[in-house]
C-alpha cells in the first residue's frame, strides 16, 4: 500500500490509529506499560494510554550531532550509560571527535536534566513487565536503537515498538531487536518525519509535563 504524507492531523490522532492496532489485535497484555520517548512520542504514547487503559512512563534518550549540523545523528545516548554511534563511512572517528568538542558530555547532560524534568522511572519498576516503546516516527532510528538496548538491558518480559511511520531499511533493523513492531506507515527514503503531520509543532517541557499529569503521572 502506498502512503503519500501527510496521513494525521497531529501526534495524538496517530497515537489513536496506533492504539486500534493494538485493541483490535491479539498479545496485549494488561500488565503492560507504554513507554514514550521524549518529546515527541510523549502526545502519542498518552493518546494510546487513555484508549487502552495502559500505565504511561517516560524514557528519556539523546542523540549526538555535530552542532553545525544537528539533524544528523552521529551517536546516541541512553539510561545504563548505553553509548550508540552510527555506522559506515567516518564511523571510526565519531567517538572520538564527538568526546573531544564536548557534543558528547553535553547531550549526556541533557539526558540527565530530561529524565529529572519528566520523571523517567528507577529501571527496576520496568523488570519483568511488557513493554511497549512509543515515537512520533523514525527516520535514522539512532535515538530508538539507544532506547532499545537500554530497555533491553533491564529484562523486561517483552519489548514491543510503536510508530506512525518509520523508515523501511530502519524498521527491518529495529525490528530485530523487539518483539514486535507495529508502524503505521513504512516508507522508502524517510526525509523527516514532520511532513507526515498537517500540525507538528515543537513540544515545550511544560507541554510534556501537562500530558504526563493528564495521563496521571505525578509532574
């Protein structure tokens, strides 16, 4: 089937269709926890919530990006110190660069005040229970992956993954690492993700805090 943009009006109508999926399907467990990405998996995550009745926490993740070119992830940094850097050509000095100019202290900064400001649970409240990973969408999937291997190393008792859309070469990756995936749309050669929207506007802390508290988390 192909999918031309834009397919929602906002995150929330997404997060809507995406709930559908899982209600309409088999293997929900009622013990499971929707686990949103900030900031942007956040809206979609609590329109799942409210729908399917699930608990909704965050888990906070940083990619790392040349300054001069900050849509372009080189790394990624997540909870248990899981440190990702992406492949291919350059891929041997994307450490190191990364460390020397500081991009890497700085985001590992900024994941620490993220999971303060939005509460990201101790990783022992997640052991042993279903997971379900949510994002607005995947272009690159470095911030995802880092996510991923973070929550993996916690033993949940299965790891799912929820998007509108995502990138095909990167759902086939991704996909290797959970349980189940579900997309919305899986699109060749992903640009970025906020033409699949009518409305996606930055989302300041103060908008996720009031969605959290919407979703009965204590912000």
């Amino acid at each position: 089937m192909a999918h031309r943009p834009p397919l929602w009006t906002d995150r929330h109508q997404a997060g809507l269709a995406l709930a559908e999926v899982f209600a309409a399907g088999q293997g929900l467990s009622r013990d499971s926890i929707l686990v949103a990405l900030p900031r942007g998996g956040v809206p979609v995550a609590a329109a799942m919530a409210a729908r399917l009745h699930l608990p909704l926490v965050t888990w906070s993740v940083r990619k790392v990006a040349d300054p001069d070119w900050p849509e372009v992830a080189i790394g990624a940094v997540a909870a248990g110190g899981v440190v990702l850097w992406r492949k291919g050509q350059g891929a041997s000095g994307r450490a190191t660069t990364a460390t020397r100019h500081g991009w890497l202290r700085a985001q590992e900064n900024e994941l620490r005040r993220r999971q303060q400001r939005f509460g990201d649970p101790p990783g022992d409240q997640l052991r042993g229970r279903p997971l379900i990973v949510v994002d607005d969408g995947i272009a690159t999937g470095m911030t995802v992956k880092a996510a991923l291997v973070s929550l993996r190393k916690l033993e949940p008792a299965s790891l799912a993954l929820a998007v509108p859309v995502v990138e095909r070469e990167v759902a086939i990756e991704l996909g290797r690492l959970v349980e189940r995936l579900e997309a919305l749309a899986v699109v060749d050669d992903l640009q970025a993700v906020g033409l699949w929207y009518e409305h996606f506007e930055q989302l300041p802390d103060d908008r996720v805090l009031a969605l959290l508290h919407a979703a009965g988390l204590p912000c």
